[in-house]
C-alpha cells in the first residue's frame, strides 16, 4: 500500500494539472500596458522622430520681428536747434529745454534658404535615424513577446521543480520513517536511518531552495507585467512536437537577414552615417539664402515743440556665403564622419553575424528539443517503473536500502529535466520566429492555446 501511495504522488507530481488562473494572453497585456522597457523604447522612437520635422524647419522660411524703445534722457541746460517744420518742410530754429529723446523701432525679417547641401543632407540623416529607432521598437515589440513567455514558464517551471522537490521530500521521509522503524525492531542497521536521514535532510532543502527560487522569478514576471502573479495556467502533457517550418535553416537564416528588425535598425544608422559625411562635406560648399526686411524707426525730443521722425526702409536681396578657411574644422568634422560610418558599418557586420549564429542556434536547439521532450517523457517512465521494482526488490531482499534511495532521487531528476524540455522547447520555437524578426502576437496565441 505505501508503494501504490509514492507511485501515485510521484505521477501526479510529473502531470500538469488543469487549473483556471491567468494565462499568457493575460500577462501580456498587463505587460503590453505597464511594461517599462517598452514605454522608454517608444518615448526614444517619438522623441527621434522629431529629429525630422526640425531638419526639415531649417529650410522652410524663417520669419522675425521685433520691437525696441529707447529714451535718453537730456542735460539741465537749454540752447536752440534747427529743426524741419512739419507742414512746410523748411528748416525753423526751435529752443530747446530741459527733456529727453525718445526712439521706437519696428523691424522684421523673412529668410529662405535657396541653396544649402548641408541641410539637405542633415533632413535625410534625419529620416533615417527615425528610421532606425521605429526598428528598434519593433524589436522590443518582438523582445516583449519573448520576455513574458521566458518569464511565465520560468515561474511554471519553478512550480515544477517546487512540486518535484515535495514529493522527494516526502518519498526520502518515508524511507527514513521506514528505517527508523526497522532500526526500533532490529530488522535493520542504524546505518540504513542515518543514510536516509541524510537524503531526507538534503531534500528539504532543496525544497526551500525550489520554494525561494518561485518567489523571485514570480517578482520577475511582476516587474514586466505590474500586477501581482497569481495561479498561472500550465503546459499540457501533449505537446505538439512539429519541427520548424521551412525545415531549412537556410531558409530561416535569408528570411532573418530582411527582417530582423535589429539588423535593420543598423543598416538605417549605416545609411545615417553616409548622410551625416554628406553634410560634413557640404561645409566647404556656398550657400545661398533669399532675405526680405523691414524697418521703421520714429524718434522725437520731448520738449514744447516736438517734430517726429518717421524713416523706414525695405531690403530685399539675396546673401551668397563662401566658406574658405576654418582653422580645419570643417576637415575635421568630415573626417569624425567617417569614423562612425565606419563604427556603424562594423556594427552591422556583427549584428548580422549575431543574428545568423542566434538563427541556426534556435532552429537546432527546436530539432533537438523535440528528441529531448521524448526521451525526458521516456525517462519518467522508466523511473517510475525502477522505482517500483527496486521496493519490490527490496522487500524480497534483492535490492539494498541505498537502491531505493537513488531510485527515487533519479526518477526525481527525470521529472526535473522533463519539465525544464518541455518549457524550452516551446521557448525556443518563439526565440526562433524573433530571430527571424517573425515573432508576433499570432505566436503568443498559439503558445496560449497549449495551456490549460
């Protein structure tokens, strides 16, 4: 009876039970809402795109105006001044008194640029930096996925590994129980009890091990999603184990290399870098730019008789500038361009490598998965049948107490590293469609719909 009981508890421990908590839908959206890795990639994507509406401003009228007011104030003194009579226009002498002088002016300014190569330049340097940032949020987007699917079945591993480690806790404390019995009666040596003793002590343990590792990784999972984790819904025990599809790695790595967001990402900060040298160029070349201004200045001296003066002038023209020498900064600057085109393009190269390695990794580790779930299930079943005919062996007197104890201890292991497969599998299976800058919320889906 004892042995139906830990064959029971043991089986049950290796079987995802049904449940109806949160799924992984829910805790992507909570994700999706709170997540702050996401909300910084996107303020950095709106706040790059305003590079090109003020690139483009720079060659786009600029209009100005002003307002200006002046008094002196005069001397204590009086004298006379000629002055023109207002109605007449002829020239009269007017005493002046003790007073000041007032002046008003009204100015403004319209300029467009005709020809600037710099700017021109600097407005398509801007488009593809923004360019390069919207990649990047596609690849948070995409790394989001990954990072709430890593996280929950991180936590429904741990609840695994939590559940296994009980129910070897709780098998070693029947052995122990067993032998301190047998001991009590003289059926057995103190040598069996300290034995089992040993490995009841040391699965404890690992139990509060198990127990402290669920905790932390459910603050993980909290972290992304901002809401407290509750009961999540497991893996079910029937996986589809289907390889990837093209079954070509080939096909997976051409498919990565148009699509990859952070790849393309680098090919826009390349395609920036040539526009920034374009610009640092355009410093040795002229620039034209097309004014209009208007003034008006109004000044008069207050005294008992006072004759305004109202002067104004329009200017209308154009402004040819010729850069000829400055100190070797212009030369500089062409010169520091092409250093980070060229830091760019390395850049490139070794996100375009990463992304063929991280390609062919997941496509083998999914081939290899699929055999590592089946023998992981296979094992299971083996252990449980060893640890089966090992008691009954050690009943009969065929098998040692020690046998017993490292029969429970494996089937344990088996059901660790089945559940570890089986989680890693489906993780890989999405590393896989990121890899390829293919992972989207139809994945997500699809991993939901194998939890119950």
């Amino acid at each position: 009876m004892r042995l139906k009981l830990l064959t029971l508890a043991l089986a049950l421990a290796a079987v995802s039970l049904p449940s109806h908590g949160e799924d992984l839908l829910d805790a992507y959206r909570d994700a999706r809402a709170n997540d702050p890795v996401l909300a910084q990639a996107d303020a950095t994507r709106l706040a790059t795109g305003e590079g090109v509406p003020q690139a483009r401003a720079l060659l786009l009228p600029q209009v100005s105006a002003g307002l200006s007011l002046d008094q002196v104030n005069g001397g204590s003194g009086g004298g006379t001044t000629v002055a023109p009579d207002p109605n007449t226009g002829q020239l009269i002498t007017v005493t002046s008194q003790t007073g000041h002088t007032r002046t008003r002016g009204i100015n403004g300014q319209v300029s467009q640029t005709v020809l600037d190569f710099s700017k021109y330049a600097n407005l398509k340097a801007a488009h593809s930096a923004a360019n390069a940032q919207d990649e990047i949020y596609q690849a948070a987007l995409q790394n989001l996925l990954v990072r709430v699917t890593a996280a929950y079945f991180t936590v429904l591993n741990d609840e695994d590994q939590l559940t296994f480690s009980k129910a070897n806790e709780d098998a070693f404390k029947r052995q122990y129980d067993q032998a301190n019995q047998q001991y009590k009666v003289g059926l057995s040596a103190i040598t069996n009890v300290y034995q089992a003793k040993a490995y009841y002590e040391n699965a404890r343990t690992q139990t509060i091990a198990a127990q402290n590792t669920l905790d932390n990784d459910k603050e993980a999972l909290r972290v992304i999603t901002g809401k407290p984790v509750g009961e999540l819904k497991k893996l079910r025990d029937d996986l589809p184990l289907q390889p990837p599809a093209p079954s070509d790695p080939g096909a997976w790595v051409k498919q990565a290399l148009q699509t990859n967001p952070n790849l393309l990402a680098q090919q826009d900060n390349v395609e920036t870098a040539e526009h920034n040298i374009t610009a640092a160029r355009a410093g040795h070349l002229p620039t034209i730019t097309a004014g209009v201004s208007y003034s008006k200045t109004t000044g008069w001296f207050q005294r008992p008789l006072s004759f305004p003066n109202r002067p104004h002038s329009i200017t209308m023209g154009l402004t040819l500038n010729v850069p000829l020498f400055e100190g070797g900064g212009t030369q500089s600057r062409v010169r520091q361009s092409i250093y980070q085109r060229d830091a760019a393009t390395d850049a490139m190269e070794l996100q375009r490598r990463q992304v063929i390695q991280n390609t062919l990794n997941y496509y083998r580790s999914v081939i290899a998965g699929i055999s590592q779930v089946q023998s992981g299930k296979a094992s299971v079943d083996s252990g449980q049948k060893a640890l089966e005919a090992t008691r009954a062996g050690f009943q009969v007197g065929t098998q040692t107490f020690t046998d017993v104890l490292l029969a429970i201890q494996t089937l344990t292991q088996s059901e660790s590293t089945y559940s570890q497969a089986r989680h890693q599998f489906i993780l890989n299976k999405l590393l896989l469609q990121q890899a390829a800058g293919a992972a989207d919320f139809n994945d997500i889906r699809k991993i939901n719909a194998l939890l119950q």
